[in-house]
C-alpha cells in the first residue's frame, strides 16, 4: 500500500485557549509539561502528523499545524492533558490558514 503525505492534502490550524476565555483552573488542566510536550509530538508522529509547534505557558496552551481536521490536533492536546473535549468546547478556539497565521 502507498505511504499518503499528509502534509500536502492538510489544512494548517491552530488549537488551543488562553487567559481571554479560559480561567487559571482551565488552563491548569490544559497546562503541558516538557515530557507531555514530548509525548504530543511522539504521539503525533506515529499518528502521521509531522509539522507541529506546542506552546504552553501559563496564559495559553496551543498546537499549530497541519492536519486533516482540527479534531487531531484537539485530540492530542487533550490525550496528553487533564482537558477534556467538552472542556475545549466551552472555552477554547480553532483557527484555519490564513486566520491561523496571524493569530
């Protein structure tokens, strides 16, 4: 079976919250360590996501990247967090190519 590059056929998104619509406990939960970070990316890899940038202070967390769906990159915050997708619903936001870059 052929290897399908991702990249190519993906959308660049950035995922995360911050301090404007999520409070302290919030961004507590969403909150990376550097071996969470390093398990994101591994995560990622095996997952066929390659191209990724993970920020988390303690204002913001957030991914950049390319995916197929905003939801991959979601799915790996919370996998590798104490958030939830329901949690990243209520306070979190999702932005797309162009909107993605300036933000």
């Amino acid at each position: 079976m052929e290897k399908i590059d991702k990249v190519k056929s993906a959308t660049f998104y950035a995922v995360g919250l911050s301090y404007k619509k999520a409070d302290a406990e919030m961004r507590g939960k969403f909150s990376l360590s550097e071996t969470a970070k390093e398990n994101l990316l591994c995560q990622a890899k095996e997952e066929g996501i390659e191209s990724l940038i993970v920020i988390s202070t303690c204002n913001r967390t957030e991914i950049y990247g390319f995916a197929q769906h905003p939801f991959e990159l979601i799915k790996l915050l919370c996998d590798n967090s104490k958030g939830t997708v329901d949690d990243f619903q209520r306070v979190a936001y999702v932005c797309k190519n162009n909107e993605a870059i300036r933000h």
